[in-house]
C-alpha cells in the first residue's frame, strides 16, 4: 500500500520493484508521521536504524498500527520503558 524512506531514490527503486512484480504502485511517503496518518495503512514493519526503532513503533501504536520491527526494540533502558 505505501512506502516510506527519507531516500527519494531508494523510494523510487523500491517502488519500481513493487510495480515489476505485478502489484499496483504503492504510495510514497518521506515521513513517517504522514504515513501513520494514512487510514488505509493497517500495519508497518520497520527497518530504520536501530535508535529509530523505539520511537517508530511508539508512533505506529499511537495511530492505531499493527508494528513488526526488527531487533533490537529499543536502543537503551530508558526507551524499554517507554
């Protein structure tokens, strides 16, 4: 449904992949808050940077999304209890 990456060209590539293999092209965000947003996003998975990790799915949860992320959850204690 939609793709997100600060990386215009990586956007541009990955959906270009999405197209290739026969799926409609997917919509593209450069933040991740606008994405969120989207009502018709059910659920993320995210591979950012590891200190990015905890506060994408802290977002994600908030708007309402189902959130695969990658290890590891967190970055240090402080965002574990978050």
């Amino acid at each position: 449904v939609a793709l997100c990456d600060v990386n215009q060209a990586a956007l541009e590539k990955n959906n270009a992949t999405v197209v290739r293999k026969g799926n409609p092209k997917a919509k593209e965000y450069r933040d991740m808050r606008e994405l969120f947003a989207d009502k018709n996003v059910d659920a993320i998975s995210t591979a950012t940077p590891n200190h990015w990790h905890a506060l994408t799915t802290i977002w994600a949860c908030q708007a309402g999304k189902d959130v695969y992320c990658e290890k590891p959850a967190t970055h240090n204690i402080y965002e574990c209890d978050r």
